[in-house]
C-alpha cells in the first residue's frame, strides 16, 4: 500500500513551501477563514432573548436553531463534501461554501419565524461543511511530512479559539449597533438589532472570496478523481483498518468533548456560585489557551516524528495525549474551586486537540491523495454524530442515577471523560504496526 500512495502522491507537484511566502499566505487565509465561520455559528448564542421575544418562540425551538439546524446537515453534508473536494478545484469550493454561508447569515437577519430561520441555520451548516475537508487536504497537499503538521496546526486554531473570538467580535459588534452611532447604518438602521447583527457578520465573508481565490491547487488539475466506493473503503479498511480506528478514536473522544462543554458552565454555576460571566471565562479561557497549545503542539509533534517514525510511534503520540486528556478528567473529580476545575480542564483540551491534530495528520498520510478530503470528512461525520448526539445527554443521564448526591454533576462528568479516552486509546493502541508513516507522505 506505501508504494502505491507514493505513485499517488507524486501526481501532487510543486508543493508551496518552494514558495514560503505562498505557503504562509495559504495557512494564515484558511485559517481566518475557518475562524469566520466559527463567528457565523456562534453569534446566535449572543442574541437569544431577543430572537425569542421577537419570534414567539420557546426554548426547545431556540435549542433546536442552536444546535440541530445547524449541526445535523453539517455532519450529514461532510461526507458528500468531502467526496467534491477530492474532484474539484479546493480553494474554489471553499470560496463557494463562504458565499453560501454568508447568505445564510444574512438570511438568518431576515427570518419572520421559527421554520425560515431554521432552513437559513440548515443552509448555513450545508455551505460550511467542506471547509475543514477542504482545507485539511490542501494543506496536506501543499507542505511536505516535514512541515505539515505546523502547518494543520495553525490552521485548527481557527476551531480550538473560533468560538471565543466569535463571542469577543460578535459582542463588540452588538455592543456598536446599541449606541447611537449605528442609527445611520444604511438599509438596516430600522431593524432590531438582533437582525442587524447576523446581517452585519454576513457581510465579511464576501470579502474573503477574493483572498480565497489567490491560493493556488497544488494538483494543478493532475490530481485522479476519487476512487469508486469498493476502492474507497479498502483504503478506509487497509492496515488493520488504522484510518478508521483513527476515525473513530476521534469520535468517542469528542463525547467528553461536548459533554464537558455543556455541562462545566453550569457545574461551576450550581456547585461552585461562579456567575454566568465567570463561568464563561473561566472554561473560555481554558478552552482557548489549551487549545492553542494543544494545536500547535500537536502539529510540531507530527512534523518532529514525520522523518524518522513508524505508525507504531505516531500512535504512542496519540496515545500519550489522550493520556493527558484522561489525567485532566480525572483531575475534575478532586477539584474544588472553579480556578481548579478551569486548569484541570485546560489538560483535557490540551490533550484531546493534541492528539486530534496528529490522528488527523496521520489518517491523511495512509490514504491517497485523492481521497483525503473524505477521510477527513468521515471524521467529522462520526464525531459530531457519537459528539453531538450522545455527549450532552450522556454527562445528565449519568448524574441522574446518582440523585442525591452533592457531586453527581461533577461526578458523571468524570466518567464521561473516562470512558471517552478508554476505548479512544484501545482503538489507537490497536492500529500500531512498523509500517513507516514517511511512506504513505513523501511526494
């Protein structure tokens, strides 16, 4: 299987790190770009009284606006997605996804009820989902082992800080269109500022096409065309299936991903009297600093080992950041401040992104290269479905068979986080074989 990826790959010329300033130009694009998309996501969180009072609308339809509107047709999308940025021109895709999103942006600004809002947050989660498929193997594409994983690195930042910097804009954004300076604002001075808002962070997007279209297809138009479904998931299955144990790894961690996400704010608020502003930065804050480090990280441990290692060694790195995901977890559980539980769960991002960004340089490497948006894409798919379907429910239902006790909450949220890295690092422990990763990533 290595030779035949390196014939593969080798249709993959003229990589841009022989031109550093293009290669910086691409990653710095793409991650802004991924960082804007995360602030047409978000913004909804910072107006949700005022969409519910001026719609009628109740708590379930506003969760479902927040979460399923969105999140469903992006993961049921990612795969499809995926599929077209192995055919087509990436930057150019990307760069239609933006247009398409930010019209659903706007479209959100404009909505007169529950069901046309809902179909904008749908269109929007369907111009999002080639992104990160997209960009993950142009980047891959574009630098060689050596330097890849800084690369991808960079670029996650835009998803480890997106939703931070989409509460910090978008706040600075309402907090402008609240003073009187913003009743000249032509067209949208008579809406609520609610609308104006969503039409406001619409806007931008239209700017980045044209950044967009300056990054060049390293493919230049050699790249073959995906590969039918049977050839797909041989691939997929190829080497004791590591692509989709690496798959799936990521999957089962993104449970303690959300469920701690969902439920740390309230922890911190019911147990630990933190107020709403101070349990948002504290898990923020933890997110985005631990993020940062956990991505870049992560991408310098994958280009320090492209040279020189094997699977087996690639997955002893996954493996030794799941285990300081899994120490940050358990940390949880003997806290008792909300300080405390903000650094222990700064060890879990740390790890859990770390290990995120070396699985997802790795799948990419064992696959070739006209497949590699759709592994990615599969990815996604299986973690925002195992993430987003069981993670919030699972931290509740477990606190629920505890009733009673004063720590339940902080309890089952232990337990998620232990039985997310558990089978996480069976999977990757299992995919460890003296296949040479430098083999599948040469080109």
């Amino acid at each position: 299987m290595g030779e035949g990826l390196n014939d593969l790959d080798r249709s993959v010329p003229n990589r841009e790190e022989s031109h550093p300033s293009r290669g910086s130009y691409t990653v710095a694009v793409l991650c802004l770009t991924l960082i804007l998309s995360f602030i047409d996501r978000f913004v909804i969180n910072l107006v949700v009284d005022p969409i519910r009072a001026e719609l009628g609308l109740s708590d379930l339809e506003i969760s479902l606006l927040q979460g399923a509107g969105f999140a469903l047709i992006f993961a049921l999308a990612a795969l499809p997605a995926g599929r077209l940025a192995d055919r087509v021109n990436r930057p150019r895709l990307i760069a239609a996804g933006v247009v398409v999103w930010s019209l659903a942006t706007i479209a959100c600004g404009l909505a007169t009820g529950f069901w046309s809002f809902f179909a904008a947050r749908v269109v929007l989660g369907f111009g999002e989902a080639a992104l990160i498929p997209a960009a993950s193997s142009l980047l891959i594409d574009s630098f060689s082992a050596a330097r890849r994983g800084t690369a991808l690195g960079i670029f996650s930042l835009g998803s480890t800080s997106g939703s931070g910097i989409a509460l910090i804009i978008g706040g600075a954004v309402l907090s402008y269109l609240g003073t009187d300076t913003s009743a000249g604002l032509p067209i949208i001075a008579s809406l609520a500022p609610w609308r104006q808002l969503m039409i406001v962070m619409g806007i931008p997007g239209f700017f980045f096409v044209a950044l967009l279209l300056f990054i060049p297809e390293p493919a230049h138009g050699n790249r073959l065309p995906p590969p039918p479904l049977q050839l797909l998931l041989r691939n997929l299955s190829a080497e004791r299936g590591l692509v989709l144990r690496l798959c799936f790894a990521k999957g089962v961690m993104s449970l303690a991903d959300f469920g701690m996400a969902a439920w740390l704010p309230t922890l911190l608020m019911r147990h630990y009297a933190a107020t709403p502003i101070a349990a948002g930065a504290t898990v923020g804050i933890a997110t985005a600093l631990a993020g940062i480090i956990g991505s870049i990280g992560g991408g310098m441990l994958s280009d320090w080992s492209a040279p020189r290692c094997s699977i087996s060694t690639r997955a002893k790195l996954i493996a030794g950041s799941y285990l300081v995901a899994l120490y940050g977890a358990i940390s949880i559980g003997f806290c008792s401040s909300s300080l405390q539980i903000g650094i222990a769960f700064s060890f879990w991002v740390a790890g859990s992104v770390s290990g995120s960004v070396v699985g997802r340089i790795t799948m990419q490497e064992r696959v070739p290269s006209n497949m590699r948006a759709t592994t990615v894409a599969l990815s996604i798919t299986i973690s925002a479905i195992i993430g987003i379907a069981a993670g919030p429910t699972l931290v509740p239902v477990i606190a629920g068979r505890m009733q009673g006790a004063d720590s339940a909450l902080q309890f089952a949220i232990v337990v998620v986080g232990v039985i997310s890295v558990v089978p996480a690092l069976v999977l990757i422990v299992r995919s460890a074989s003296t296949v040479p990763a430098a083999s599948a990533a040469e080109g």
